[in-house]
C-alpha cells in the first residue's frame, strides 16, 4: 500500500472531478485540511466561480472521503522545524510536509511551486498517481 499525504488544492481537485483514489494507496493528511477545504470551498462560492449547493456537495464529498486526518505534537513539532528549514513563516505547508516526512511515501498538490521547492524534502507525486 502506498501512503500519501494529500493538501487542500489535491482533495478539492478530487471532489470537483470525481477522481476515484485506488483502494492500493491510503490518504494522509493533517487536521488543518478540514477548515481550509471548507474555507476555500466556502471563497469560490462567494467569488461566484460555484454556486452554493455545488460547494456544499463537494464538501460533503470530502468529509467522506477516506483520509487519515492527524495532527498530533510530533507532527507539529516536525512542522516548526521544516518551516524554519525553509525559512517559512506560516507552517500550514509544512505539516503537510512534516506528515509526508513522518508516514508516508509521497506528498500531492497541485501547487507546482510547491511541489518544485520541496522535492529536496519529500518526494511528491502527481495527483495522477492517486488512481
């Protein structure tokens, strides 16, 4: 079985395009991943880019989807230190990071800055991958 840690733009791309995910991987990611799949749902609704029972679909979607949420003291421990590693402030990527460091194979997103500036940390995968 393949473990990958998933972030917010990789799970939302999930639920708008009906990906299945192999029942060969699991799903990792941190408890963060909820209120910021939530808060970012709830902004294209109010942009006008969804319409209100769109987003509330694909939040339903995603609070079934199968993902391990953790977010325990190691992890956020782990996060401090990558994101002073990389000279972050903000550690929301870093405990995805830390996460993929700490129990998985692989980390997905779709940020392709992202993912291009932390291949020396974690190995990433392509949501591709995830089928």
């Amino acid at each position: 079985m393949t473990r990958f840690v998933v972030d917010a733009s990789a799970v939302l791309h999930l639920a708008s395009a009906g990906v299945d995910v192999s029942s060969a991987h699991e799903l990792l990611a941190p408890t963060l991943l909820r209120s910021q799949t939530l808060s970012a749902l709830h902004e294209a609704v109010a942009r006008g880019e969804i319409p209100a029972d769109v987003g509330l679909e694909r939040h339903r979607l995603i609070s079934r989807m199968p993902i391990r949420l953790l977010g325990d003291a190691v992890l956020r421990r782990r996060a401090w230190d990558v994101a002073d590693r990389l000279g972050w402030s903000s550690t929301y990527d870093a405990e995805y990071l830390a996460l993929t460091q700490l129990q998985a194979d692989a980390f997905v997103t779709l940020d392709a800055d992202l993912a291009r500036s932390v291949g020396d940390i974690v190995s990433t995968a392509s949501i591709e991958g995830l089928r």
